[in-house]
C-alpha cells in the first residue's frame, strides 16, 4: 500500500502539473497573439511615414547631385567668357595666353558635345564655335605676319662667306672666265670631300630669328589641329618661296627660256653657265638645305606636312636652275661647250647626294628625278661632243691661210683642248662609267686623245698642200708637228700617249725638216757644184788649187756667181718672212742649212774664187763672204714682212 500510494500521489501531482503548464501556455499564447497583432496594427499605421521619409531622403539626394551639377555647368560658361575675353585681344600681345584660350575652348565644346542632356544648348556651342573659328583666322593672320615680318633675303656676301671656295660671279673676258673655271673645276674636284664637311659644319644664318621660331611652331600646331593645314601650308609656301627666289634672284639668277638661252651669244652663255655653277652650289650647300632645316623646325611632329611644305617651297626655284641646265644640255652642240658641259656635269655629280638627303621623301621626288635626269643628258651630251669635235678638227676646212708656215691656230686649239681634258679626268672616269665605257679614265682619253691628234694631222697634211712652194710646205708641218710634240712633253698627255709616241713624231719633225732642206735649198746648192765649170775653151784659168781641175770658162763662173747671188737673195728674202716660232727649233734649222751650204760656198771660193780675182770688179760677182752668208742665214724664219726683209737686204 504504501508504495502504491506514494505512486499514485506523484502520478497525480504530475497530472495536476502538466495542467497548470497548459494553462499558463494558452495564457502566454494568448498573450502573445494580442501582442502581434498590435505590432501589425502599427506597422501598419507607420508605413506612409517611411515612404514620406524615403521619397525625401531620395529628394535631397537629387537636389545635391543637380547643384553639383549646376555649379559644373556655370564653370563651363565661366570658362568660356574668360576663353572669349581673352581670345578677344588677340594673338600679338600674348601667343602663349592666346594658344591656351583656344585649347580651353576647345575642351568647352568637347564637354557641351559630350553631354547629350546638354546638346539642346544650341546657343552656347554655336556661340563657341564662331569664337573658335574667328580665333583661328587670327591665328592665321598672327602665323603669315611673323613669317612676312622675319623672313628676310640671305645677301650675297653671306652666301659667297659661307662658301669660301665659291668666287664671285664671273665678269672677266671669256678667256679669263675660262681659266678661272678651269681652275674651280680642277680644285673642286681634288677637294671635294674637304669642301662638302666644310660645308656641312657651316653655321647656317638665321632664316627666322630663335625666338621666333618657337611661337611659329606652335601656330602651325594649331593651324593644323584645326584642320586649317592647306591654308597654313599656303602662307607658309608663299613668304618662304618668294624669300627663297629673291635671295637667289640677288645672287644674279635669271629666268631663262630655253630660246633664250639658245638665242645668247657664246660669250654671254659662256658666263652664264660659269654663274650657274656658282648658283647651283650655293642653291643646294647653303639656301635649300637650310630651307631644309627651317621647314622641319617649324612643322616638327606635324606628320608629312614639312616634306610637303619644303617641296612646294623650293620647287619653283629648283626648276629655274635645272632648266637653264636642261637648255644647255639640250642647245646644239659645239666644241667649245665640252669643258663648260663637263663642268656642269661635275657639280652635278658633286651634289647629288646632297640633293637626295636634301630632297628627301615622297614629295620631293620630282625634283630628285628631275636633277639626276639633268646629270644624265649633260653626260650625254658631253659624250657625244667628243665625237663631234674629232670629226671637226678632221674636216677643217677653215679658210685661214698662215702665209709664213707657223703654227696654226687650229693646232693650238686642239692642243689646248687636249691639255684640258686631262685637267677633267676625275669627271671624264664618271662619265664614261656613266656610259659604261670600258676600262676607265686612261684607256678612253688615250683612244679619244690619239683619235684628235690623228684628225689633226689628217688635217694638217691637207693644209700644207695650201702652199705652192714644198719647202714652206714641210716648214709648215714641221713647225705644228713640233708644236705638237713640246706641247704634250709637257702635259699629262705625255703618260697617256707614252715615249713610243712622241719620239716617233720627233721624227716626223726631222723628216719635214729634212724635205724641208732638201726643197728649199737643193737648186742653190747645185750652183756650187763644179759640174759643167770645166772646159777646154780658152779665156780661162787653172784652178786655183794648181791641180788639173781643168780650165773654167769665166763666163760661165760668172753666171755661176751671179746665178748663186741671186738664188741666195731670193731665198733670203723669202724666207726671212717664213716663220718658226720656237727658238731651239729656228736655231737648229739654221744651224742645219749653215752646214750644208758654208762648206759647200767656202769650197766653191776656194777652188773659184781667185779666178775672178783678177778681173774687173771682182765683188760684182763674189758678194759674199762665207761670214756674210752666215749672219744671213741667221735672220731666217724670223717671219719678218718683205718690205722690211728688203729694206734690210739692201742696207747689207
């Protein structure tokens, strides 16, 4: 019973615990419940406040956002009145100001253009546009005026102290302007890489002043970022290509047509063409290349525009200088054009390189063209000279008659113009490997020089048949041959022709000197002959070696004397006007008829002389001693007039 009990009694006080908790579950359940719908009550009530308070919170957020905004877009327009402000003074008083205003307006019409929520401001950006634009052609006006204002003409005397090499323009007469071109030619081919340095140190004259050349720059820039380049290029083209053409202009440098130029006396030419060697030099050494140089300082960075611009400048002038070279290469040919050709070929040649690191790029290479184009046809037409002068010095048919048997003028020529080709070898060696000629310089001027020295003489031999009398026709050879022959010992022609040739043409001197003789002095010789003196007639003498040269009839040795005294005279007289120029050469022909006709004399006086000794008047028929006949023979070739030769003849 009692642990039953005790059971039962925890049984029901479990029971009566577990009904208290229910209740006081239900209670808080209840409770709890209330609660909850009380706070949904609420909540409900609250939520027209939240959204007010949201709407308002998003409202400020919008006003702040919107006078930011504001104050950005005022900034905008405060910016672009100051912009205008300043863009209304100009470029003149401040470039840099001025540049900057512009780049500021510039990103004002970038920001309205970039801000479709502002592009219905139409105003403002057409406002801002016509500002820009008027900017810009001050730009223009500000970029034209500094160049017209600073860009000034190089004076000659700059440009000829910045070449020393270069003298001044020629004015001499044509044989002085030939040899000072001859000599610039010559000096300037043997120091050339000399020259060309000299040149490329040279400190070149200030085209635009440095400070100048900064603010320029800048304006090009702009011009160019603006899309104004063509008009920049255009003002640009027009102040530096005048300037460029007046420099050369005052240098001397004309404008010629090629019938112009075809139409010059040979003279004029002659010195025109010496001028243009000047021109071309200075033109490319000093004024294109610092054109050159200008140009790339001033449109630096600014893509292809300073190849362009260069190109436009220089073109004009470029193609003066080359057509007054193309109308010489292209003018009819003639001898005396060779050397100036040649020249004209050289410094071409000489500025080629220059003229291709000058001329550089795409736009320039017309220009390149043309003035290798020019370097060809002068080649050309030099080449060709030669064969025409070769077939000119063998078809002389020159009418000039040298009536006392010196010299000939066109031998002198010929020799002069062989002495200067090889003044001209360092040039000819271009040519001819301009041609594809062979073998060089030394073959082809020794085939050229004894093609004209054969012409020559071809022509020589036809000249000598002009005189009647052969003796003077083998004085004549004799003379030019010799002329020849000392004129080439004493050149370069001497290395190029060899010994074997100018000791063979001594012997051609000998030969005529020798005909010469013969022909001249044979029939006198004859006279002193004792052929035909002897005779077995009386009125005659032994002679006077008591010997049997048998009895001599004094007629015929009368006639004899008197047929000498004659001859001697006549040939006195007339050779006495013959000439020989050369006094080693006069001297050895005198000395060469003393020897065959004293002896012959003295023996003849000897043997006959005192025949006549006895008779009447003995000097009527011996009027000569052997010592008069020799102080005759040496007034032989003086080329002396024959009334003067017989004035002289009489007083003897």
């Amino acid at each position: 019973m009692g642990a039953s009990d005790a059971l039962t009694e925890r049984a029901a006080f479990l029971r009566d615990s577990l009904h208290k908790s229910r209740t006081h579950t239900d209670r808080m359940v209840s409770m709890l419940g209330s609660f909850d719908h009380r706070l949904s009550a609420l909540e409900a009530a609250m939520r027209p406040t939240q959204v007010r308070t949201y709407a308002i919170r998003m409202a400020h957020e919008n006003i702040d956002k919107t006078l930011k905004s504001a104050d950005g877009i005022l900034g905008y327009f405060e910016r672009t009145r100051e912009a205008e402000l300043k863009l209304s003074r100009g470029p003149r008083d401040n470039l840099e100001s001025y540049l900057t205003a512009i780049d500021q307006l510039r990103g004002i019409l970038q920001f309205f253009s970039s801000n479709k929520s502002l592009r219905s401001n139409d105003g403002v950006v057409n406002q801002a546009n016509s500002t820009l634009a008027k900017a810009i052609m001050k730009l223009e006006d500000e970029f034209r005026t500094l160049l017209v204002t600073h860009s000034k003409p190089v004076p000659p005397d700059s440009l000829f102290g910045s070449l020393p090499e270069i003298s001044q323009p020629l004015s001499g007469s044509l044989d002085q302007q030939s040899e000072s071109a001859k000599n610039l030619s010559s000096t300037n081919h043997s120091e050339h890489q000399v020259k060309s340095s000299e040149a490329a140190a040279l400190t070149p004259p200030k085209l635009i002043p440095p400070r100048i050349l900064p603010l320029l720059h800048k304006l090009a820039q702009q011009l160019v970022q603006a899309g104004r380049q063509q008009q920049c290029l255009k003002i640009y083209r027009e102040v530096r290509s005048s300037t460029l053409e007046k420099s050369l202009s005052s240098l001397g440098v004309e404008k010629l047509s090629k019938e112009e130029v075809q139409k010059l006396p040979w003279e004029s030419l002659e010195t025109k063409i010496g001028n243009w060697i000047h021109h071309m030099r200075i033109a490319v050494k000093l004024l294109f290349a610092w054109e050159r140089e200008l140009c790339n300082q001033i449109f630096e960075g600014i893509g292809s525009v300073k190849d362009q611009c260069f190109s436009e400048i220089t073109a004009n002038s470029m193609l003066v200088l080359l057509s007054f070279g193309e109308a010489i290469a292209k003018s009819k040919r003639s001898p005396e054009k060779l050397f100036v050709l040649l020249d004209m070929y050289e410094v071409m040649h000489e500025l080629q390189p220059e003229i291709e690191l000058i001329f550089d790029g795409k736009s320039c290479s017309e220009m390149r063209d043309s003035a290798l184009s020019l370097t060809k046809q002068l080649a050309q037409t030099a080449q060709e000279t030669f064969g025409d002068f070769e077939e000119a010095v063998e078809k002389d048919a020159s009418k000039t008659f040298i009536a006392d048997g010196t010299v000939h003028p066109l031998t002198s020529y010929v020799i002069n113009y062989v002495k200067f080709l090889f003044d001209y070898q360092a040039t000819l060696k271009q040519l001819f490997l301009e041609f594809g000629r062979g073998d060089g310089t030394r073959n082809q001027l020794e085939s050229i020089t004894m093609r004209i020295m054969q012409a020559l003489q071809s022509n020589l031999d036809v000249k000598s048949k002009m005189y009647k009398d052969p003796a003077l026709q083998n004085l004549f050879l004799m003379n030019n041959i010799h002329y020849i022959v000392k004129s080439v010992r004493r050149s370069e022609a001497k290395d190029i022709l060899g010994d074997d040739w100018i000791q063979r043409h001594r012997r051609i001197v000998q030969q005529n000197a020798n005909q010469y003789k013969r022909f001249g002095w044979a029939k006198i010789l004859q006279t002193l002959s004792a052929q035909g003196l002897t005779s077995s007639g009386g009125g005659s003498i032994p002679g006077s070696d008591g010997g049997s040269s048998g009895l001599v009839p004094k007629p015929i040795l009368k006639d004899r004397f008197k047929s000498f005294n004659m001859q001697f005279e006549e040939l006195c007289l007339r050779q006495c006007e013959w000439a020989v120029p050369d006094q080693e050469l006069r001297e050895s022909l005198r000395l060469a008829v003393a020897e065959v006709l004293l002896p012959a004399y003295r023996s003849f006086i000897k043997r006959f002389g005192p025949i006549l000794e006895n008779n009447k008047n003995p000097s009527k028929y011996i009027k000569y001693s052997p010592e008069n006949l020799e102080t005759k023979l040496g007034e032989l070739f003086e080329g002396k007039s024959a009334a003067k030769a017989t004035a002289e003849a009489r007083r003897s």
